[in-house]
C-alpha cells in the first residue's frame, strides 16, 4: 500500500496515542517512516503501561510517577513535532529502546 505525504503524517501521529499505535501498525507497517514512528510510540506506550502498573502497587510514590507521566507526555509533543515535521529523529533518553521491537 503505497502512502501519500498526508497518509504517512496521520498515521506517523496515532503511533504516538497510546493505544492508537495499533491502527498504524495495521495499516502502515510497512512503510519505513511509519515504522519508525510506530517503534518509538511503542516505547513510551510501555512506559506508560509500566508505570500504571507500579503506581498501583507503590501507590505512596504517586508524585514521581506523576513526573514520569509528564516526560511521557512532553516526549509524546516531541514526537508528534518531528512526525509533522517529516523527521525521522529518535526520542531523548527512550529511542534507543526502540530497535528491540521487531516489526
């Protein structure tokens, strides 16, 4: 399936929504832009899964969690930005953890 500029930017944008990764990893996967973009949405969507699951547990630590949640959050803007900006640029701190998923 060959993707128009527009195409690869929307999906680029759901890799990054948590859940939502799953509509380009569907879809576009095999597009490099996308793919890419999908890897990093996929690391910051098990953090989010990790720290949800340890703030249960160690629920008095709720304000690092909390912090965490906001890096999360601002490396979301961040990847959201090079997708518009049709950039293919890794994650500070996180993007090196994207190369363990295989898709």
């Amino acid at each position: 399936m060959k993707n128009s500029g527009k195409t690869k930017k929307l999906m680029g944008v759901l890799a990054y929504l948590g859940p939502l990764v799953i509509i380009p990893y569907l879809t576009s996967k095999d597009d490099p832009f996308v793919k890419f973009h999908i890897k990093q949405g996929l690391v910051l969507l098990v953090i989010d899964v990790i720290i949800w699951l340890l703030e249960i547990v160690f629920w008095p630590l709720w304000l690092l969690f909390k912090l965490i949640k906001l890096a999360v959050l601002v490396l979301t803007i961040i990847g959201i930005v090079n997708v518009v900006k049709s950039k293919e640029k890794k994650l500070p701190l996180v993007g090196d953890y994207a190369r363990y998923f295989k898709i």
